[in-house]
C-alpha cells in the first residue's frame, strides 16, 4: 500500500509543478526525475518524435551516463517501435528482446529491463518514456499506469508549453511589426 500511496503523491506533485510551469523543458526534466526517484530505478528518459528524421530525440533523462545518451540516434521505427503504436511495452531482459535497437550499450550501461511508454497527445505522437532498472524487473499494471499517467499528463503541459511560447513569439512580432508601422507612419507625417 505504501507504494501506491507514493505515486499518488508523486502524481500530485508533479501536476501541481508542471501547472505552474510554462518551459517544456522543466516539465521533462521534472517527469523523469519523479518517475525515477518514485519507483527506484536506475534511470528515465523522456524522448519526443521528430516527424521528419522518424528519430526519437532526448529531450532529457535523469540516471543515465552521458556515453549511453550519446549511443547514436533512436529510431522510431526500430527501438521499441511497438510501444510507440501500440501502446506500453515491457522489456524484461534487454539482451534477450530484439525489439531494441542498442541491447549491447544497455548492457554494458547495467541496464536490464526496460518500460517504454508512449506520450500521445490529441490523437498525435508526441515522443515516449523509458524507466530502466538495473536489476530484471517485471513491471505491475501499476508501475506502467504510474508511468502512462505522468507521461500523458507531462505530454499535454509540453504541447501547452510550446503553444505558449509561440504566442508569446508572435505577439512580439506583431508588437515589433506595430512599432515599425507607427514608425514609418510618422516619419511620412509633414510638419
């Protein structure tokens, strides 16, 4: 019951946090240091899809060296692709699965299951998140319902974050085209 008591609070937290924030990096950063420290695993990573390259791009991961963020690209299509169109998927022996793209740099970074969730927002991809654990972990319906909650709820505050700093973008284009308008308009004005 503990355990269940925790993420509920882990939930809460990271929903009161991300409502306040407005960077959509901080939402990632946020959601995969609540995941990782809430369920006690090794590591946690949030990617979001790039439609042109059908790459998974880090947005962030917390836990996890610097040589394995740097491994190579993450195709869409070929790491886990399953979890990205179906939906969670559970990897309980990384050397054992060929749904991953890198099983030797998992291995070697002491990786040994994987939980990759995807992060949909109004019917559209947004990217995925992973929980690695060091030790073979059969993932509950509970662990992957934790993570599915926090992904969705981090995927709809990172699209609104976005929203949100393209219209602060426009609005100061619009102010700086209103400014060079007023401008022109006043030099134009005989005295």
């Amino acid at each position: 019951m503990e355990k269940r008591i925790i993420n509920y609070e882990t939930m809460l937290k990271v929903a009161k946090a991300i409502s306040h924030s407005k960077d959509p990096e901080e939402v990632a950063l946020m959601t995969v240091d609540s995941i990782k420290t809430a369920l006690n695993v090794k590591g946690c990573s949030l990617f979001l899809f790039n439609r042109q390259t059908n790459e998974l791009e880090l947005a962030t991961s917390f836990g996890l060296s610097d040589e394995y963020i740097n491994k190579g690209p993450v195709s869409a299509l070929r790491s886990i692709a399953q979890s990205l169109e179906d939906g969670p998927v559970a990897i309980y022996d990384v050397m054992d699965d060929p749904r991953l793209q890198y099983p030797e740099e998992a291995q070697k970074e002491g990786i040994s299951s994987i939980l990759s969730v995807p992060i949909v927002v109004g019917g559209n991809l947004l990217g995925a998140v992973r929980v690695y654990t060091s030790e073979p972990w059969e993932f509950t319906l509970d662990d992957v319902n934790f993570v599915e909650a926090l992904a969705q709820i981090a995927g709809g505050a990172i699209n609104m974050a976005r929203y949100v700093k393209g219209l602060k973008s426009s609005i100061e284009v619009l102010k700086t085209m209103k400014e060079v308008q007023t401008q022109r308009l006043t030099s134009k004005t005989p005295l």
